[in-house]
C-alpha cells in the first residue's frame, strides 16, 4: 500500500486525483468520530467533506512524513466543534427521522438496534467537551498527550472531562436499566 | 437486558467503536470541490515554497498571498444546554421530551402541562423500540413531569433537573423561557 | 368543639358569607373526576382557603392532580397541597402582595428548593422588573446542584443589572459548568462575576 506521506508528495506535486485515495482511506474510521460526536450522520458528512477539502487547500502545511492521518484528524476536530455550535443554536432535536435511523444503526439484532439509539442518546446528554474527551481517549485510543496536541487543552483538564463523561453515561444508562 | 455484572460502559465503548460505513459518494463530493480548486494547490504549494525557501522569482506577493486563503477559526466553545428545552425548529416554545425505555409496551409524558393526566400525552417509539419522543407546544413557564411506563411505573427524567417530591415517584422539571 | 376554634372560624365563614354561594361550592370538575370524595373536600378547602387569600390556586389544582395520578394516598395529597400553599403564602409575605401568580409559583419552588424567605424579599429589592424568570432560575440553580445560599447570592447579585435573557444564559452557563465538573458553587460565583464584568453599569460589589 502506497504510504500517505507518498500520496500527499504526489498529490502537491499536481497528482490532484491522487487525494481521492486518502480520501478513501480515512473517511470511515474519521466519519465514525463526526457521527458520534454530532449525533446526526448528515452533519457528520458535512463536517467530514469540509475537513478533507480543507485539509486538501492546506496540504501545503502538512511537511511531517507519516502525521497526514492525525493531522487530517485535527482538522475535523474544529470542524465538529464549530458543527456543534450551529447545531446548538439551531437547538436540534436529538430524534432522528426513521430513515437517518435506519442508516446510523447497525444491521443486527433489534437488541444491538436498541442499544445504538440508547447509546446515542446518552452520548448526545453530554456536554460536548465531555463527549469529544470521551470518544478521543475510548473510541480513538488515543493518549492524553496527542489529545492535548489536538485539542489544545491541557492534560489534567482532559482527564477530568474523561471522568465526568464516564460518571454521566453511567448515570444516564444505569437509570435506563431500571425501567 | 443488560448483565448486571458488565460495566455499563464497557458495552457503550463496544459499541462506539463498531465500524461506521459512510456514504462512498462523499468521495465523489470531496474529489468535486477538490477539483473546482484544484489549480489553485499547485500555487498555493509553490507559494509555501517561496515564503520558506527564498529564490529569485519575479511574483506578487500579493497575489500569491490572496490565494493562500489560510482561514484561522477562532473556535468558541458552546456546550448545548440539554436539548430538550427547545424551540425555534418545531416553532416557538415548542419541547421535545425524550427518554430510552426500552422493552416498554407504552410510555407517555405527564405533567402539569396535561393535568397530570396519564393518557393525555403518549409518546411514540423509535423504530428499535428503545426511544420514546413526544413534542408538546408549551407557554413559557415551570412545569414539573415525569414519565409513565406501562401505566404504572414513574420514571424522572435522568436529563433533566429533579424536584423534591411529595408523593415518592420522582418529577423533573423544565422551565420554558418566555 | 372548643370555643376558641369557633372564633378563630369567624373570619373564614364571614368571608364565605361574603361570597356567592356557587364561588364556595364550586369545585374544580378536574379535581371532582379523580379524587375520591374524602380528599376533594380536604384539598378543596385549603384551595377555597387560598383562593380568597389571593393566592394563585392553579398549582395547588396541579400538586392534587399529580398525587392522583400517582395513586398517592388521600393524606399524603392533602398534606401536599396544604404544604404548598403555605408555601404560596410565605412566598407572597416576602415578596409583597403585589406579586404576580407566576411570581409566587416561582418563588414556592425556590422555597421548596431550600432558598430562605429573607433572600426572596431581598431578590424584590434589587429587581424591579418581573421577577419570574429570577425565581426560576433560582429555583433551577439549587436543583442543578447549587447551595441555595450561593444560589441566592447569585441571582441578587444579577439582580439589578441582568435582563431575563441575560438570568436564563447565566443558568446554562452555570449549568453547563457544573456538567463540566466544576463544582456547583465554584461555578455560580465564577459565573456570577463574569456576567457582572459584562454587564454595563452593574455594581461589581456582591451583597
């Protein structure tokens, strides 16, 4: 497999069709952060279109070999924030018509159905900076370190925003057990 | 549903990271508006060049530097504040109250808004089974409420503020601004 | 009965006197269909007994319709809506009786909160626009988490200066602070004193 930082050489040197590739290759694994951390896949596609042409206009400051993955990762980062702060002045709903439902949940069991909704909605009750935190440091394996990197937030702070997020989403799913 | 003895969370991080299939035509998106720029790299990339490796080129600056359209976001953080309490996208005042039940036959809204009335507001379920919604027009004011499940169980909404309560069933309450 | 629980009926029945015979008798319909005969007579007088103390009964209607739907039992909703309107009351000794009925239900939830009736009379002094949506961000603070004397001293704090907008954004600040981790009173002070900086004209001194 041709590496990024081979592709990116390519892709500034004027190989303009040669971006389609990085875009095939991260656009699953970077839109299952913009899901998850908008709660709603059509925005997730806007913010994950918006992060790779920028990411394409900026290629020029991408000089490291090997860091295009989490730079292109950074960049949809802010694109998520600033997302979520239109979403929260639109003051979306969190329910999702039928068929937006249909497409996010995965094609198992009604169980495993069931649990996606129940788990997007908990994921939706957090405060963003909990949630980003969250999916960061649990769903991109990522170390406190880069997520300070990307974020620009200190560690300790993320931390404790990993904390808390764990402390709600038991809260909120441990009442749902009750019923 | 679940097993009392798995972490909660264990399960909720399983199933984030469960592979998410975008729409392959988001390709196609990206590579089109690529494309409507796509002149524009060669130059921003010589550019970059220019400004970090200084030759003796006959270019304006100026031009050069229009292109290179680095756009700085000064990003402020808004956390939402819990979307329940809604408006202007249904119309005004209007709340969305929503709570996972799943394995429920019926969940209904009650509250002072509808008397506390037990059938007044029944709420409809998602597709899955496990999300219940209703949206209520409300005029702004303090409502106390709760949530019935199957007709006899009272359940507090666990994203919203609880009340002291006189009649051991737990209430929530929203404010809707005026 | 004794005779000191006669005279002290007096007033009662002379103000029933005073009244057209249907506005004493007359029941909510609501309250007739769900409550067993016992309990409307109990909760009844003690709305009557609001009623003509000027006190907004809508809420006492909605605290008895609440036990009744949730199967409460006959004393327990009749020692509710007898607590609450005591606490319409109080809520209306501190805040005068010029107060408007969401005013005074504001203010009975802020009470239940825990908030003191000397905090209620202050919040009157300092604001002299409406005061609902005040109480009610009082009232939502303490149930956020907030101790009711912080979140008192919060609120009067704004009291002068802060328009509706400005009481409802401070609470989901302070709101989102507390879901942040801040702890509860750190963030109505933090909260408070920012939105003091940005207001013009408002008294950097907290009472």
């Amino acid at each position: 497999m041709t590496s990024d930082a081979e592709i990116v050489r390519r892709v500034r040197e004027g190989d303009t069709a040669a971006f389609a590739v990085l875009v095939a290759r991260y656009r699953d694994r970077l839109g299952r952060y913009a899901v998850h951390m908008l709660g709603d896949r059509s925005d997730a596609e806007e913010a994950l279109q918006d992060a790779f042409v920028r990411a394409y206009r900026s290629l020029a400051r991408c000089r490291e070999d090997g860091q295009f993955g989490p730079w292109l990762f950074g960049i949809l980062v802010n694109r998520c924030r600033t997302a979520g702060r239109r979403a929260a002045r639109r003051h979306r709903m969190f329910v999702r018509d039928e068929v937006s439902l249909e497409r996010a949940s995965a094609p198992e069991t009604s169980d495993r159905a069931e649990w996606d909704d129940t788990v997007r909605w908990a994921m939706e009750r957090l405060a963003p900076p909990l949630r980003e935190a969250f999916l960061l440091k649990h769903v991109e394996d990522m170390e406190y370190e880069e997520m300070s990197r990307l974020t620009g937030t200190g560690v300790s702070a993320l931390k404790m925003r990993v904390m808390r997020a764990r402390e709600q989403l038991r809260a909120l799913l441990t009442e749902v057990e009750r019923v | 549903m679940f097993d009392r003895d798995e972490d909660v969370l264990d399960r909720v991080i399983d199933q984030l990271r469960q592979p998410v299939e975008m729409d392959p035509t988001l390709d196609t998106a990206v590579m089109t508006r690529v494309a409507a720029g796509g002149e524009r790299l060669g130059r921003l990339a010589a550019v970059w060049d220019w400004a970090w490796r200084p030759r003796e080129i006959s270019v304006s600056p100026l031009a050069g530097l229009g292109l290179a359209a680095a756009v700085v976001g000064i990003v402020v953080w808004l956390a939402g504040r819990n979307p329940q309490v809604a408006s202007p996208a249904a119309g005004p005042n209007t709340v969305q109250f929503v709570v996972v039940a799943p394995g429920a036959a019926s969940v209904s809204l009650v509250g002072d808004f509808n008397d506390w009335d037990g059938g007044a507001t029944p709420m409809q379920a998602a597709k899955s089974g496990a999300l219940w919604s209703v949206t209520v027009p409300l005029t702004p004011g303090r409502y106390r409420y709760a949530f019935l499940v199957n007709g006899s169980r009272w359940l507090a909404d666990p994203a919203a503020p609880r009340v002291q309560d006189d009649y051991d069933a737990p209430s929530s309450v929203v404010t809707v601004g005026g | 009965m004794h005779c000191s629980r006669w005279l002290a009926m007096l007033p009662l029945a002379g103000a029933l006197l005073i009244l057209r015979p249907s506005t004493a008798a007359a029941q909510d319909p609501r309250l007739e269909r769900r409550l067993d005969p016992a309990t409307l007579e109990s909760v009844t007088a003690t709305i009557d007994s609001a009623r003509l103390q000027g006190l907004p009964v809508e809420a006492l209607v909605q605290r008895a319709l609440e036990g009744a739907a949730k199967h409460a039992a006959p004393a327990q909703i009749a020692a509710a809506v007898r607590r609450l309107a005591m606490e319409l009351a109080t809520a209306r000794q501190a805040l005068g009786s010029v107060s408007s009925p969401m005013e005074l239900e504001a203010a009975a939830g802020a009470l239940r909160a825990g908030v003191r009736p000397a905090d209620l009379t202050r919040l009157r002094h300092r604001r002299t626009q409406s005061l609902t949506v005040a109480l009610a961000t009082l009232a939502d603070l303490v149930a956020s988490g907030v101790p009711p004397d912080s979140a008192a001293a919060a609120v009067i704090a704004l009291a002068a200066s802060a328009g509706d907008d400005q009481m409802a954004d401070f609470r989901r600040a302070v709101e989102r602070d507390i879901a942040l981790g801040a702890p509860p009173a750190v963030a109505a002070a933090v909260r408070v004193d920012a939105a003091l900086r940005q207001t013009p004209g408002a008294s950097s001194r907290r009472p």
